[in-house]
C-alpha cells in the first residue's frame, strides 16, 4: 500500500495562477499592479509547490480527490502529486516566476500590444501545466492537457497577423486534432480494458492484463501520437508554427511547460498506464525507441539548416523530446531516470537560449543568425548565457545536460541497444555542430561595418538579461547539485 | 395536489394558450406574464415530478381516472427515462420565453399573442409527447407540436420561411402517416393503444411477437420518427426551416424537436417492442449503426461546407442525430450506448440552445449572419462569445463539458459492442467540429484579414484603449442571462453526468435479459 497524505495543496498550486486571471484582468489598465498580480501568483504558486516537497522526498504521495465529481465513469477529478511531478511541478512553477520577470521587459521594450490577454492567459496556461503534472488519473490528465493547448492558442496567435494566423492554425489542428484522433480513443480502450479504472496510484492501470502485441501497439502509439505535444514525428512541425509567438511564450511554453506536459503524459502512459516491466514484456517498446531515434536525428539535421535563430531551437528542441521518449521507451532504470532528469536539465538549458534569442530581438531586432556576426562583443553576458545553454543542451561539462545524457546512454547501454547509444552520441555531435558556430559567430566574426560604428556594451533591458542570467547560472548549478533531482527521480524508479 | 402533478405540467401551457386567446388581444403587454407563469408553473411541475420519480420509483397518472387497460384511458407515466427530459423541456422553453421578449417585439406587433398561443400549445404538445404511454396519443401530441411549428417557423418576415414551413408541412405529415399507420397494424395485432399493454401482449404472445405485422409496424414507425428526427438522408426539411425562421423559433425549435423525437424513438424501443426483440430477433442493429454512421459524416461534411451560421448549426444537428440513433442502436451488453444516447438527448439539448441563442443575438445585434461577418467579434461582445465558446467546446468533446461526457459513454459503448465505424465516425465528426468552430474563432479573434506586418506597430501599442470598447457593444440582461444559465448547465451536466447517467439507467432492463442471447 502507498503512502498518501490527503492534502488542498497541489489544488491550491494549480490554483493560484488561476486566481490571478481574475485580478490581471482587473488591473489592465494598471501595469504595475497587474504584473504584480502575475508575481504574486507566480511565487505563491512556487511556495505551495515547496510546501509539498519534504513529504514527497519523505517517500509518500498527496492526493486530492474530488469525489462528487467526475463520477459517472467512476473517474473523479484526482489529483495525486509524486516524484515526478513534483520534479515537473518545480520546474515549470520556478521557471515562470523568471519568465514572468522576462516578459515584462520584453512585453514593454517592444512596447507590445493586448499586454493584458497575454499575461491573463500565460497564467491560465500555467494551471492547466500544473494540473497536468498533478493529474491523479488519465482523465484529470487530459482535461488539463486539453486546457493547455486551447490557452495557449491566444498566446501563440498574439501578433494577430498572417503569419500569426497561420501558425495558430497549424498549432491548435496538430495539438487538438491527434488528441481528439488518438489519445481520447486510447483513453477509453484503457478505460474499457482496465474496467473503469484510470487511477495512476498502485499498480499501473494495464499491469498484468491480456493485451495482445497488435493492440498493446495501437495503444502506445495511440498514446505517443496522442500527446503530440512531445513533438515526435511526424506530428511536430505544430512547435516550429508555434514559433511566431513572443519569445517568453515560445521560451516558457514551447520550451519547458507545452512540450514538457508532452513527453510527461509519455512518461506518465509508460510509467502509469503500462508500467515499465509489463511494458518491456510486451515488446512493443521498440517500435517507440526506433520512432523517437528517427526523430532525433533528422531533427537535428533540419536544425542545422535554419537560419531563423528561434526555428534552429525549436528543432533542437524536438530532438531533444525525443531524447527523453527514447529513454522512457527503453524502459530501464537508468534510462527512465534519465528521462526523468532531462525534463528539468532541458527545461533550464533551452529556456536560456529562447530568453537570449529574445533579448537579441528586443535589443537589436535581430532573428536571423546570419545577422549575429560580432554581436557577442557587444551583448557578452547574453552570450556567455547563450553559450551555457548550448553547452547544457549539448551535454557539455560543467552543465547539467552532462548529467542527464550520461543516465540516457547508460540506460541505453544496459538494454543492449548499441545502434540507440550511438543515435544519442550522433546526436550530440550534431547538437554542438549547430550551436557553436553560433557562438563562434558572435564573438570571433568581425562585425558588419556599419555597425562598427558604435562599439560598446549594450544589453537588452535588465528585466531580460536577468532571468537569462540566472537560468544560464541554474544549468551550471545543476550540475553540481543534482541531489534532488535525483532523489525525485528515485522516487520513481524505486532505485535507493 | 402532488397526485395531479404529472397533469398540471401538460395542462398549464394550455391553459395559458387560452388566457393570452382571451385576453392577450387586446392588450399585448399580459402576454409575457401569462406565458411566463405557466410555463413556470411547468416547470415546477416537472421538477416535482422528477423529485417523486427518485424517491418513489415510476409514476402512473391516468387522466380523468379512467384505468381499464382496453378502454380508452390516458395514462401518462413518468419514469427514470423521462423524468430529466421533462426537467430539460421545462428548464429550455423557459429560457427561450425570457430570451424571446425582444425578439417577438421586432416582430409584426400584430402576431405578438399569435406567437405565445403557438409557443404554448408547442410546450404543451412537447411535455405531453415526452410522458404519454399511449401510443394513439403520442401521435396526436406529435400532430400538436408540429402543427404549432409550422406556423412559428412561417411567422419570419421572409419568404423563404414560408418556403421552409411549406417543405416542414410535408415532410411532417408523412412522418406522421408513417407512424401512425404503424400503429395501427400494432391495434390489429393486439387490440390495444397502451404502450405497456401492447408489450406485455407481444412478450406472451410468441406467434403475434414474430409475426410480419409487428415487423411492418416497427418499420413504419421508426421511418415515421426518423422523418420526424431528421436522420440522414431523411433531414431535407430541416436545415432551411431553422434557419430562416425567427431567431426565438430557432432557439425553441431547434434544440427540443430533434432530441423529443429521439427520445421517442428510445421509449418506442424499450417500452414497445423491448430491447431483446429489437436486438436479437430483428438483428437490424448493424445495418442501423451504418446509417447512422453515414449521418454522422455526411452531417459532418455539409456542415462544413456552410458558411451561414445557422445553416451550419443545423447540419451539425444532423450529425448529431446520427450520434444518439447509432448510440441507441449499438446493441452493446452493458447498453452504455443506449444510455449514452439519452444523455447526449440532454446534453446535445443545452449545447444546441447555447449555441442557436448566440447565433441569435449574433444574427440581431450586429448583422452577422455568415460566418465572414464575425470579424473581430470576441472583442465586441465578450460575454455572448464566452458562452459561444462553451457551447462550442462541449460540440467537439472538451471536458469538462457535457459534450466530453456523452462521447465517453457512446464511444464506450462503441467499443464494448464492438462497432469500430461508430467510433471513427464520432472522432471524424469531433475533428471537424473541431475545424468548424476554429474556423469561426479565428475569424472572430482576428478579424478576416488581419493587418499586415507585426502587432507592435505603433498604433496598437496602447492597451488601454483596447479594451476600453468592452461591453458597449454586449446585449441587454435578458438575452444574456438564460445565455449565461445555459453555459452555466452545460459544465453542470458534464460534472454531474455520473449520477445522471445512474439515474438513466435506471429505467432500462436489467443487462442480463440482453446478454443473454446477444448473437
């Protein structure tokens, strides 16, 4: 029997964004107090989340469950926090009180407009995140999930433009189009397969039952696809359409929360629906690792043709989903592990060079890294974080991408998939062969003439620089203190 | 007084259809009251009603007290199947009462008590439908209704109305040939017009039960009631009747006729003919679950190719009709499709009012009329848009709403009976609701087209000016709050479906009878 705790606190984590909404949208005509509101939330938000931190590393799992809900299908709303999402849980809730820091100076330095909708539906966007990570059972999850993509669509549309347009479309028919295709009808097979139960506590939902290979296949890919917002092929190119939002949205959501609520229902499916024994019984994982492995490799390489800094990242990003896919799929221990880690390690390192990309926009209108000749010389602290961040994502000491890459490889190593150890080395090597130059580019090109002229520092507005400042300092400090991301992850994994 | 109940809720309309005859005349101001009361009091009844049925299990009424079985005795009886639908009728014409206030008003003045004699006696004939257990009877009370709603769908201003009523006139009355010829070879057969009589008659008797007659006469009323119900490619007559007719007739008709008649259909099979024979004997389950299928995406696809409103709206409610008909059809052994269908009656009700009150508003307040029209529409009327999301939500199966719901217990059903083309047809038809309402979102957030260039020009950087229109452009509170209510209960219905689907499923046989002999 688990160890559960009844608790409001992972409510009232997923709560307090949503009881911003009300207040940014009172305030509208009061910047100030307005993203005060959003802070307020956004440390409040962090606070619960702390709050419930020692009793998970005590070993235990809070539940809420609302009972009188959902009950029809016996399927009440749940919600039910463990390792990983608590692990989850504290990444995104951190990283949004430094994203919402961001927008501010980015939101004013380009003197942006409907500051108000944004910052009403970032918040918004934040519960359903946290809802997610705390969704108890397969329906809580997709009804956060579902909330997720449709709050985020005002964000990702701000412009309101053509091109606006067409990637919000391109978003919202990926995203709501395979989850109503794949994932709701996944759900109810398990539904009707598990005979009603849908709870993520015990044992996982399908552990044990007569699941053929042909159905058990159907359902993992029904899932796998279902959850596109993991980004796997070939349902991704919604995340490069996704691009043509403000950068804090594409950093926080299109980096961390959106695409991390993917390869976590992933996880969840794996860990949850199947459970990681039963799953590697079924065989069925392999076909999951080749898909995830294809996705890896010619994500990176489309990435090396972008010349459009924000696409060049939201490719990396995509290989790097499927980084953690892969390692879920394998299905060992260090592998899960791995995974596991990588959603924190990846969420610090991309988050850095989506708030560089940001305030190279912001401070020199540049998107293009064709433009970035000699601009390290005069934005150093951005580019030394940008440098940090591609070293993370990399997996390049002293950052803790190292760390998570290392899991990855070893979990690799333990299932005997020597062909997949050598997808993720690939891999890396392409992951430094399309950061660097970019690097290179900044501080050792010579500058365009023109813009020899004026030389010194200048920097984006602090409210930019900051943030990124302190990421690029997170992903270093991972590094050396990964103790507990670790102890969550072995909360898992059941490894002492 | 509560033995009366069940006849207080037909009687009152009426009665109320009579007052505004006599005294509605000549001054049209006690129109509105008279109706508002009875339906009211309607509505009380009904609630009453339900109340008893959860306590007490089914009521029997028999008007006048006449009670012998081949007599000529009205028996209404309200059970588990009925009781919420009655709840839904009450709950939806008083709504649409409030919400027709204005709209009657811009009307010609002269037809204002016309149009309350018809809406009544609609009420009237909706309530009796949904409770009778007289098959002889359910025919006339249909008769009442679509009598009532021809005229309320001519009463537009437009010819093309007429038009529509004229093509209602006679899809209507061949329906009501049909069923009513089939309930005649059913008084052949057993001598009687009481539905629980008809079918303790057909269970005793083997050789009247597998005769060709009943057959014939199954046939004939389930051709007379998909007329009524518009199911593919039965549903000619009514995409143009709701559309052009007044926006208030819209509202009434569009979200209770359909599901009335679909219900009826369910009460025919369960209460009639029984499960087991419709199921095992008859074995026609499949072949209707391909007919429905066929509803569900051809509704699905000519929806799409709409670009009025309510034009779409209404080829969307012919997509979900096929939904309710292949879910009361499936045949699955824990009849999570049957009781599936009766919750999308309830469900499919408040999101098609929710929706047809928007298009409503939309079509008055600011012209819109196309889907093109609505540009930048969100930021002129937020609350109305905010209900037109939810509706549109719970239309392509978002949870919380009751739409979500629906589809769970109809594609459980679809999986458990094993009808794979349901189930890929009722996610086909999610999607493209998904792209038809995007569609209209996208339209209404941007605007059709957008400025060229970045949103930071310097013209729109000021945000308070923004948001300063907000809320001029809304309509008045008594449009928005039966809108505002009905949003409310859609969220309500998807919350609560557990003990709704419970309560359902209490009217239906045990499961083992079915099982049983399922082939």
């Amino acid at each position: 029997m688990e160890n559960t705790v009844t608790s409001l606190l992972p409510v009232l984590a997923c709560l307090a964004s949503l009881l911003a909404v009300p207040l940014i949208v009172l305030f509208r005509k009061e910047p100030f107090l307005r993203e005060m509101s959003t802070f307020a939330a956004g440390i409040l938000k962090f606070t619960f989340v702390l709050m419930m931190l020692p009793i998970i590393l005590d070993g235990k799992t809070i539940v809420h469950t609302f009972t009188d809900g959902i009950g029809g299908i016996n399927v009440p709303i749940m919600f039910r926090v463990d390792g990983l999402g608590m692990l989850f849980a504290l990444v995104a809730s951190s990283l949004w009180i430094l994203t919402s820091l961001y927008a501010i100076g980015y939101m004013r330095g380009l003197k942006e407009h409907s500051q108000t909708r944004f910052f009403a539906f970032f918040a918004l966007s934040l519960s359903a995140t946290l809802g997610v990570a705390f969704a108890g059972n397969l329906l809580t999850l997709y009804l956060f999930y579902e909330m997720l993509s449709l709050s985020t669509w005002p964000l990702v549309t701000h412009h309101q433009d053509k091109e606006a347009r067409t990637g919000g479309r391109t978003y919202l028919s990926y995203l709501l189009g395979t989850s109503i295709a794949f994932a709701i009808p996944a759900i109810i097979f398990t539904f009707v397969k598990a005979d009603g139960d849908l709870s993520f506590a015990g044992e996982a939902i399908l552990a044990g039952q007569d699941l053929g290979y042909w159905p058990a296949l159907f359902l993992l890919l029904g899932f796998a696809f279902g959850f596109s917002k993991a980004g796997m092929m070939p349902f991704h190119s919604w995340l490069p359409g996704a691009m043509v939002a403000p950068t804090p949205v594409s950093a926080l959501l299109h980096a961390v929360a959106v695409v991390k609520v993917g390869v976590f229902c992933v996880i969840r499916v794996i860990t949850g629906v199947f459970g990681v024994e039963f799953f590697k019984d079924l065989s069925v994982n392999l076909v999951l690792c080749w898909i995830a492995a294809f996705t890896v490799l010619v994500s990176s390489l489309i990435a090396l043709s972008q010349d459009n800094l924000k696409r060049r990242l939201a490719f990396s990003t995509i290989g790097q989903l499927s980084y953690i896919v892969l390692g879920v799929a394998l299905a060992t221990q260090h592998a899960v592990a791995g995974s596991m880690m990588h959603i924190a390690m990846h969420a610090f390192g991309k988050i850095t060079l989506f708030f560089c990309a940001g305030a190279i926009f912001v401070a020199y209108g540049k998107k293009y890294i064709s433009q970035l000749d000699g601009l390290g010389r005069k934005m150093p602290f951005t580019f030394g974080a940008f440098a940090i961040g591609a070293m993370s994502v990399t997996g390049l000491p002293p950052t803790g991408g190292l760390l998570s890459k290392i899991y990855l490889v070893w979990g690799a190593a333990e299932a005997h998939q020597i062909a997949l150890l050598c997808v993720y080395l690939i891999s890396s090597i392409l992951n430094g062969a399309y950061f660097f130059p970019i690097v290179y580019r900044a501080f050792f090109k010579p500058a365009p003439e023109a813009e020899i002229a004026t030389p010194g520092v200048k920097e984006a507005p602090l409210a930019c620089v900051l943030p990124l400042s302190i990421t690029a300092v997170g992903s270093v400090l991972l590094f050396f203190f990964p103790g507990l991301l670790l102890e969550l992850t072995n909360l898992m994994t059941g490894a002492k | 007084m509560i033995d009366q109940l069940p006849a207080i809720m037909v009687l009152a309309p009426m009665f109320g259809a009579l007052m505004i005859g006599l005294f509605g005349q000549k001054d049209h101001r006690v129109c509105f009251p008279i109706v508002f009361t009875s339906l009211i009091i309607s509505l009380g009844a009904a609630i009453g009603c339900a109340n008893l049925v959860t306590k007490d299990g089914t009521i029997d009424y028999f008007m006048a007290g006449w009670e012998e079985p081949l007599g000529i005795g009205i028996q209404l009886r309200i059970d588990h199947l009925n009781a919420l639908v009655i709840v839904l009728i009450g709950v939806a014409t008083t709504l649409v009462s409030f919400f027709s206030i204005r709209r009657v008003g811009a009307l010609d003045t002269e037809k204002t008590p016309h149009f309350y004699i018809l809406y009544l006696l609609l009420c009237t004939g909706l309530y009796g439908i949904t409770i009778t257990a007289d098959a002889f009877n359910l025919f006339v009370l249909v008769e009442i209704t679509s009598l009532t709603s021809y005229g309320l769908i001519a009463m537009g201003s437009s010819r093309r109305g007429t038009h529509a009523a004229i093509n209602y006139v006679l899809m209507g009355t061949i329906g009501a040939s049909f069923y009513l010829l089939g309930v005649g070879y059913l008084y052949l057969k057993t001598g009687t017009l009481n539905m629980h009589d008809i079918q303790a008659i057909l269970q005793a008797n083997e050789e009247v039960r597998n005769s060709n007659a009943v057959i014939i006469a199954f046939l004939f009323i389930l051709m007379g009631i998909w007329i009524k119900m518009a199911f593919f490619p039965l549903h000619g007559w009514l995409p143009n009747a709701y559309s052009y007719c007044p926006s208030s007739t819209a509202c009434l008709l569009a979200p209770l006729m359909t599901k009335i008649s679909v219900y009826v259909m369910i009460r025919v099979m369960i209460s009639i003919f029984g499960l087991e024979w419709i199921f095992i004997h008859l074995g026609w389950s499949h072949l209707v679950v391909i007919l429905a299928v066929i509803a569900i995406v051809a509704g699905s696809v000519l929806a799409l190719a709409q670009r009025e409103i309510k034009k779409m709206l209404c080829y969307l409610i012919v997509a979900e009709v096929g939904y309710m008909v292949g879910g009361a059809w499936l045949s699955d052994s824990n009849m999570w499709g049957l009781s599936g269908a009766m919750y999308h009656v309830l469900s499919d009700a408040l999101m098609t009012l929710c929706l047809f009150f928007v298009a409503g508003i939309w079509s008055k307040c600011i012209d819109a009329k196309e889907i093109d029209d609505l540009e930048g529409v969100f930021k002129k009327m937020p609350i109305t848009s905010a209900c037109f999301i939810l509706g549109a939500l719970a239309m392509i199966g978002v949870p919380p709403t009751s739409g979500f719901f629906s589809k769970f217990y109809l594609i459980r059903g679809g999986i458990e009976g094993g009808h794979w083309e349901y189930v890929a047809a009722l996610l086909f038809s999610s999607l493209v609701n998904a792209v038809l309402f995007f569609r209209i979102f996208e339209i209404a957030f941007f605007g059709k087209n957008p400025p060229e260039g970045h949103g930071h020009d310097e013209e729109h950087h000021d945000d308070h000016e923004d948001l300063h229109p907000v809320l001029e452009h809304e309509v008045s509170w008594r449009v928005t709050i039966p809108l505002i209510v009905t949003a409310v209960l859609i969220v309500l219905l998807g919350l609560f479906n557990g003990p709704v689907v419970e309560f359902i499923r209490e009217a239906f046989p045990p499961t083992s009878e079915i099982v049983s002999a399922r082939p």
